[in-house]
C-alpha cells in the first residue's frame, strides 16, 4: 500500500495546470498570486477563467500570518 501510495505521489507531482505549473508548489501560488494581483489593480491577467478556490485560501492564509492570527 504505501509502494502504492508513493507512486501516486510521484504522478501527481507531474500533472500541471494551464499555467504549466504544479499545483500547489510554491511556483504555481507565485504564478496565481501574480495573476490575481494584477486583475485586482484592473490590468489584463492574460488569463481567462476562474481562479483555483486553493490559491485564495492560500492568501487569505498567508495575510492571516502576516497579521498575527495564526502561527
């Protein structure tokens, strides 16, 4: 099972989303944060669709830190 586990693992870490990037590494929160900030000061993202709910969380997250509400 945790052979299993292991190879799961290592697959997913090969998938990519349309930035090209894997998901949830800390290039692919870069890249999203980069894109959501600049649709939230009105430029062009250059990106069409809808913002992964992870990348939000992920913000919200680290502004929480950043405040002093979590450790």
């Amino acid at each position: 099972m945790a052979n299993l586990l292991h190879r799961i693992r290592r697959l997913e870490t090969r998938l990519t989303d349309v930035s090209g990037l894997v998901p949830h590494s800390e290039e692919w929160y870069a890249y999203w944060e980069n894109v959501v900030d600049r649709w939230m000061a009105g430029e062009d993202p250059m990106f069409r669709g809808r913002f992964p709910i992870a990348v939000i969380d992920h913000m919200i997250e680290q502004a929480d830190k950043a405040d002093g509400l979590l450790q």
